[in-house]
C-alpha cells in the first residue's frame, strides 16, 4: 500500500490498525536486508518489510 493509498482511507484503517496494536495481534515482518558491495567496505541495509 503506497502512503497516498494510506491517507486515503486512514480514517478506516487507524481504528483497526489501533486495535491490533491493543490486541497484541499485531505480527511484525523481517526486514528485507541489502548489502551494497563496495570496493574495501560493505555496506548493509535494512528496511522495513510492509
């Protein structure tokens, strides 16, 4: 769901995203983690998998 998808329908996803917090229902996902090689360093990333 991109952020413009979000905002909206923000009004009915917040009560249910509110309510699985609460619930303790909620599941995070792993991050999705990245290494950019580089020449003598290697740089690792991680984002949040939504």
């Amino acid at each position: 769901m991109s952020v413009k998808e979000f905002e909206e329908r923000k009004a009915e996803l917040t009560p249910i995203i509110r309510n699985n917090l609460i619930d303790m229902a909620y599941r995070f996902k792993p991050a999705l983690r990245v290494e950019i090689p580089k020449p003598g360093v290697s740089c690792r990333l991680e984002f949040p998998n939504m």
